[in-house]
C-alpha cells in the first residue's frame, strides 16, 4: 500500500495531483467529491490507468485515473494548471 498527499486540485477539471512517499508527483482524473489540499490517501502503487484510492483517515474510495506518473513537481503543477 502506497501513501500519497493531496497537494493541488482543479475541481473544475476533476484532475489532482498527488505527491508519494519518495517525492514522486503524479496526475490523476478523480471523481467528484471535493477533497482539501493534504488529504493522505492510500492506495496501490501510481501506474498509468484505473485505480482505487482511499482517504487515509476517513476511509472513503477515491476513484482515479493515472494520466501522468513519476513527474517532478514543475511538471506535474504544468501538467495540472496549463497556461
């Protein structure tokens, strides 16, 4: 089980960016449900495509949809807000 943070949203486009325990950031489409910035999240190790997260402390799944693994944080904030 992997640990990711929550560390940028944009609700209007359902795309979030996740930073993982080594430092890795990665993009993901995710349901609806609005999350805060610092939400833990656990779940399978970041692979492109379908996974099933959950919320650290509430325990609630978190559907989501790998676009972009193993970015730098650069990237993955580029990735999140395109100009």
């Amino acid at each position: 089980m992997r640990r990711y943070t929550l560390v940028d949203l944009d609700a209007r486009r359902r795309r979030a960016a996740l930073r993982d325990e080594n430092g890795a950031y990665h993009i993901a489409l995710v349901d609806s449900r609005t999350r805060e910035i610092g939400t833990a999240i656990e779940g399978p190790q970041a692979r492109q495509g379908y996974a099933l997260l959950r919320e650290a402390d509430t325990g609630l799944s978190m559907h989501a949809i790998f676009s972009a693994i193993h970015c730098t944080q650069e990237e993955a904030l580029a990735r999140l807000h395109p100009l």
